[in-house]
C-alpha cells in the first residue's frame, strides 16, 4: 500500500507535462496573433505595393508624394 501511495504523489507532482501544455497553448497564441495581423494589414500593404508597382511602371503618371513621418 505504502508503494502505491509514493508512486500516485509522484504522479501528482510530476509538472513536465503540464509544461508541455502550456508551451503548446502558448504558440497557438503567438500564432492566432500573427495570423489576426497578417489578416489585419495584408490588404493594406497589397495596396501599398500595388501604387509603388503602379508608379514604377509608368513613371509619367503622377505618384503621390511621400508622407512625412511625424
């Protein structure tokens, strides 16, 4: 009886797993945020480099000046 109960308060207090767990959870967090800002800035910068292409192919037709960083 004595056996058993050390190998279940082994069991309980073995945390590799639980690590395991977490590091999991965590990159599928870093992943959703990664994919939310893909999603999120992926029109805009097709946009953006849609006039860049735009304004290279035709040089005569007038491209927007740049903005300045404030």
């Amino acid at each position: 009886m004595m056996r058993r109960a050390s190998g279940l308060k082994a069991f309980l207090s073995e945390e590799e797993g639980a690590t395991m767990i977490e590091y999991g959870l965590l990159a599928a967090l870093i992943a959703l945020v990664v994919a939310a800002v893909a999603f999120t800035l992926g029109g805009n910068l097709a946009n953006m480099f849609t006039k860049v292409s735009d304004c290279v192919a035709t040089p005569s037709n007038p491209c927007p000046a740049p903005v300045p960083n404030p």
